[in-house]
C-alpha cells in the first residue's frame, strides 16, 4: 500500500475546493440569474481544471 505524498494531498484538496466553490457560485448564479457570479464560478471551474491537468503528479 502506497502512502500520498504531502504536497499532492494539498494540490487534490485545493483542487477539490476550487471546483467545489466554483459549482456553488454556478448554481447560486443560476438561481439569482446573475451573469456575474456564473462568470465567477466558471473561473474557478476552470482554474480547478488548469491546476488538475498541470499538475498531476
């Protein structure tokens, strides 16, 4: 059994809290049908995704 290294540990949950928080804001800005918080949360949907495909390890 293989243990995680520490700094991947950190990038998956920043990972994991960028997408999440992205999500949130998407539907929040669904709902208030607010362009400006879609743009937001699709940001840091993307973002979520640049950092997953840059640094895999």
């Amino acid at each position: 059994m293989t243990r995680d290294w520490l700094p991947d540990r950190g990038i998956r949950r920043t990972v994991h809290a960028l997408g999440a928080a992205g999500l949130t804001v998407i539907a929040a800005g669904a709902v208030l049908e607010t362009m400006w918080l879609l743009g937001i949360g699709v940001w840091g949907v993307i973002a979520a995704m640049g950092i997953e495909l840059v640094y895999r390890p």
